[in-house]
C-alpha cells in the first residue's frame, strides 16, 4: 500500500503580502482598552443615576411628603350613603374630615367636663336642648348617645352599612369599546438596514448610518409617517458612459431594481486588500441626486457608478473590496477590484 | 514601552513562524486566498490586541489553531447573507491531484472531519490534544477520526491511510 501524504497543506506558504500586511495593521491598530476605560460610560451613567436618585429621595424625605395610609374612618360620603358609587375619596374630603374631627374633639372635649359631673344611676339625661321645629334631626343627632361620656371618634365613624372598604379605582371608566391594553401606536419607522457586521459586534466595521437621517429629523419635532416623495429620474443624457473600472477609478455594479424599493439609495463600504477590518466609508447614502454618482436603469437592473477615489480619497492604488447595502438592509459584496488612484 | 512577547517571541516573529499554520488551516476553509488573507490578518491582530498570557510555542499554536477555526466560521456566517453581485475571478486553491498527496480531499470534507484529520495528519497532534484545541472529548475524536477516514477513502478511492 503506498503511503499518502498531505504535503499541500502542511508546506503551504503564506504569501510574504499576508505577513507584512499583517505586521503593518498592528501600526494602526489599538490594543483593547482595559474593562474600566471600555464601561467608563456605564460606570458614569450609573452612577448618575444613583445620585440622582439619592437626591429625589432625600428631598422626598425632608419634606415629610410620606402618604399616610387611608384610614376608612377618612372616608366620606357624599350624597346618598346607600349609593356607594358617590364615594369620594379626595383630599378635600379628607381634610374637611380631619377638621370636622378636631372641632369635634372641641366640642367633646367641652362636653366631657360637663359630662364628669357625678351623676347617679337613676337620673335619666334628656336632650338638653330640643330641636327645633324647623330643623329636622339628623339621623346622627338621633343615634348619638347621651350617656355618659363618649369617644368622639367612635361616633365619628360613619355607619357600616356603607361599603368602605372598597376603595375605587383612580382610572376612569374606559369608554365602551377600548382595548386597555392597546397603547397608542408611532409612526412607523423605516426598516434599518441591518449589517451583518454589526450584529456581530465588531467594533472595527463601520456601522451604516440609518437610513432616515435626514437633517429635517434631527429638530426635535415628532416625525409624521412620512412617505417618501417620488424621486426623479435622474438625467440619463447628463450620465456619461463608463467603459470599465479600471478606466475610471470607480465601482461600477448592478443592483435589481426590486431591491431598490423607494427611494434608490445604497449605503456602500470599501476596504483594501489586507487592510483587514478598516473599512473605509460609511458617511453617506449614494442616491442618484449625489454628484459622485451616476446611475442608469437598463434591462431591469440599477447600474450605478460612483467614484470611490474622490469618495473616500483613496491615494493608493491597490485592490478594494467594496460591500453594498440597500436600504433594506440587504447587502450585496464583490470581490476586490483593481482601482488605480493615479488616473 | 515593553514589546509583548508571546512564548518568548515577539509579534512579528510569532507570524512569520506561524503564518503556515494559520493559512492552512484558513485556506482548508475558506478555500479562497482573499478571504484567506482577511481572516490572515484578523487573527494575528486579535493576538495582538487581546495579548493572551501564552508561555509555550505549543500553547501558541494550539491558541492560533483555535482561534484560525473561530475566526474562518465567524467570517462564513457574516458572509453568508450578503449576495454575490457576480462572479469572482480570485483564484481559487488548487492542489494537485496526480499525485498521492490527499490534501484537496481533505478541503472536500465536512468540517468536523476535516478540522481532526487536519491536525492528526498534517500538524501531527495527538488525540488528546486535538480533543483540547477542540474542546472534544477523546472518544470522539477517535471516532471522527475513524469516520473521516472513510469518508477520504472514498473521495479519494485509494487504500485508505
């Protein structure tokens, strides 16, 4: 049996390009921040957060705005004590019933020195005054002891046939017919353009701007759902006819129309061979209004060329890897291209 | 400022002495020299940035194996949903095949076959070892191993190895 071997792989040399672009990143690149510099944000943010709350709280605190809890004895009716409905817990109330409470200690307060007066058994105490013939007695002036003294806030208690213990609910009713658990919904947002890269959390790619920056936007204003006016079709006379890339200095490429839904705009990043993770680009969305840019629609497809020289001021000529985003997210790459920065 | 040194060598020397490595094992995947040389890059950088405490040259290349295997998968999976706009021209890798050197059938396995007969066959690791880098249990290693066999016997038509 004859004896295999792998010397393909195992004597496999790396390009001496690969080993100097290789050395040559580490010049541009950082080494990694340490924990404390990288979270520094979120350490100040959170600490922010813990002042500001500490802050609230000691106000809160100083001027002693604790809520007390609700006594049923503050609990007042209005209206028909049958009807529980008319029940109003407020704060008017409550301090009405707190004012009514304190002149009624008064008054207790009064009766009761004339109350201890020794009295015997056998006495009977009669009203001392009768009502009038005008005022009719009220049921509480009926069923208000007249022996001996009382607790002023025994009588105070409203009578148990209400239901007191039902507190009601602050929201108002909901008009027939609404959902409560719907919330009112936003003018919906245009779909990001979601880079693979950046879901992958590489600091080094260039995140694609969103599509909907506009400075229009940046006001402060609530952004209606807006729809995006039609775009007019840019002036073929004016686009001059490209030979290649090479000639050029710039990407020239087809994306489907249907991938260009709305306005055509493409959101494109280049990179040099062996430049690794530097991405160049990432400023702008190329529409066909842009001045580095021409377009031209033929059989179906978006032709659209823009100079990556003038662009993102490109000195070295080299091979380029460029990437397209259209502004559903959807990205198209190409291989590198030679693009020559003399021309 | 002190240069870090990486099991006594400093960064320029750890790629020069392992570049063969890490292109192999880049080019075993990607099967590309342009993704190659991407991936190529990024890993020595993340060496570089991320400064792991390595003491030995065997750690070292056990460190970049793995790190080579992360970062070709990763590179896949990003490149996965973005859309060819045409055909490439790179040139692709092509090994010889009127000889007994098998190394084009080991780029046609599955990975997980691959990754083993690689490091078994070419790196000459132990099982252990490759069960390590891998994160493997031995078992089943042997046992990948076994069946990547097979599976090279029959791409390959010969004998076995």
């Amino acid at each position: 049996m004859k004896k295999v071997n792998f010397d393909s792989l195992t004597n496999l040399k790396a390009p001496e390009s690969f080993i100097e672009n290789a050395i040559n990143a580490t010049k541009t690149q950082k080494k990694k921040p340490l924990v404390f510099i990288k979270y520094s944000r979120a350490l100040a943010a959170v600490a922010c957060l813990v002042i500001v709350c500490a802050v609230s709280l000691g106000v809160y605190f100083k001027e002693d705005r604790v809520t007390p809890p609700i006594d049923p004895s503050f609990i007042v009716e209005t209206g028909n004590s049958k009807d529980s409905e008319n029940t109003q817990y407020t704060d008017k109330n409550i301090k009405e019933t707190l004012k009514n409470d304190k002149d009624f200690d008064k008054e207790n307060a009064q009766n009761s020195v004339t109350d201890n007066k020794p009295t015997t058994e056998s006495e009977t105490i009669e009203p001392s005054e009768k009502p009038s013939s005008t005022t009719k007695p009220t049921e509480d002036s009926k069923d208000e002891p007249t022996v001996g003294p009382t607790k002023p806030s025994e009588s105070a208690k409203p009578s148990e046939s209400t239901n007191t213990n039902e507190i009601p609910t602050s929201s108002p009713p909901l008009k027939p017919g609404t959902n409560p658990t719907t919330k009112p919904t936003k003018p919906s947002d245009k779909p990001k353009p979601t880079l693979p890269d950046s879901s992958s959390q590489d600091p080094n790619y260039p995140a694609a701007p969103p599509p909907e920056q506009s400075p229009d936007s940046t006001d402060g204003t609530p952004e209606l759902p807006s729809v995006s006016p039609p775009i007019s079709k840019p002036d073929y006379a004016a686009i001059r006819e490209y030979k290649s890339v090479h000639d050029y200095c710039e990407i020239v490429d087809y994306i489907e129309t249907k991938h260009l839904t709305g306005s055509k705009r493409v959101y494109c990043i280049v990179k040099k061979r062996g430049a690794g993770n530097q991405w160049l680009g990432g400023d702008d969305w190329f529409s066909p209004e842009h001045i580095c840019t021409t377009w031209k629609e033929k059989n179906g497809y978006t032709y659209f060329a823009y100079s990556i020289t003038n662009t993102y001021n490109i000195t070295e000529s080299g091979e380029y890897l460029y990437l397209i985003y259209n502004e559903n997210g959807q990205g198209f790459y190409s291989k590198y291209i030679y693009v020559n920065a003399n021309t | 400022m002190a240069e870090v040194l990486f099991a006594g060598l400093k960064y320029e020397d750890v790629v020069r002495e392992y570049s063969s490595t890490v292109v192999s094992v880049c080019i075993m995947r990607l099967k590309n020299w342009a993704d190659a040389e991407d991936c190529f890059q990024n890993i020595f950088l993340s060496l570089y940035q991320n400064s792991p405490k390595i003491e030995t040259k065997e750690h070292l290349k056990a460190w970049l194996i793995r790190v080579s295997i992360n970062e070709c998968t990763n590179y896949i999976k990003k490149n996965r949903k973005l859309l060819s706009l045409h055909e490439t021209k790179e040139q692709s890798v092509n090994f010889p095949t009127d000889t007994l050197d098998i190394s084009w059938a080991l780029v046609e396995l599955p990975p997980k076959y691959r990754d083993v007969l690689y490091l078994y066959y070419c790196e000459k690791y132990k099982v252990n070892e490759i069960a390590e880098i891998l994160g493997y249990n031995a078992n089943t290693v042997k046992t990948l191993l076994k069946r990547g066999r097979e599976k090279l016997k029959s791409i390959y038509g010969g004998d076995g190895i």
